[in-house]
C-alpha cells in the first residue's frame, strides 16, 4: 500500500491512500496516521479514492484510527470511497461510524476551515 500525506495548510492535513488495506503494510499506515495526532493538528482529510481493496483487518484498523483521533480531538473525514469499498462500509454497517464526504463536502469542510474564526 502506497501511503502519501501533505498538510494542505495550517492544521489541515490529506492522508491518501493507494492499493489494499489489510493487516499486511498496515504498520506504515498507522504510524503515518498517528504521526498526524500532534499539537496543532485539527481535520485530517483522508482520500480513499485510490484505495481497491480493504479487508476486515483493514476496517478495524480505519475504526482504531477514528478512535484515536476523536479522542486527540481531531475531526476525521473520508472521501474518495469507491462504491465496492462503500459497499463493504455498509453491509458491516459501519458507514455511520466515519464521517463520509462527498467531494462537495469535502470542499466545504475546506472552505470552512479558511474562515477566521470569532
């Protein structure tokens, strides 16, 4: 699995994902994720469009992630989600566990973070 993250500004970061996730490679990703977890950090954005394959191993890993992150107070979206992965996402019923954009959403979410808050 190809793992790529850039902080697209101050606080915000994309986490992308390519290839399978599954307990195989599943240690790069979790340290790139849990590298995010820091002062400082407060959406990540993470781009499954590119992502063929996940297993159970794999959706547990995401969830521990999810986890992880709302505990540092960090809001987790995922976008990019291709419909067999969708489709896995709803028949364990776990598509209301994540935030699940569309990519209108998830420019708004952009957008939102650009104004300054009061």
């Amino acid at each position: 699995m190809k793992i790529e993250k850039r902080e697209l500004r101050r606080g915000l970061w994309r986490l992308s994902l390519q290839g399978k996730l599954t307990i195989d490679g599943s240690e790069g990703f979790e340290a790139a994720f849990q590298s995010l977890l820091r002062p400082g950090c407060n959406t990540i954005l993470m781009d499954l469009s590119v992502l063929d394959f996940i297993d159970s191993s794999g959706i547990g890993i995401l969830m521990n992630c999810a986890n992880l992150a709302r505990s540092g107070g960090v809001d987790l979206h995922l976008y990019g989600l291709q419909d067999q992965i969708m489709n896995v996402f709803r028949g364990a019923r776990i598509d209301t566990f994540f935030s699940i954009q569309s990519p209108e959403g998830i420019q708004a979410l952009m957008d939102q973070e650009l104004k300054p808050s009061s």
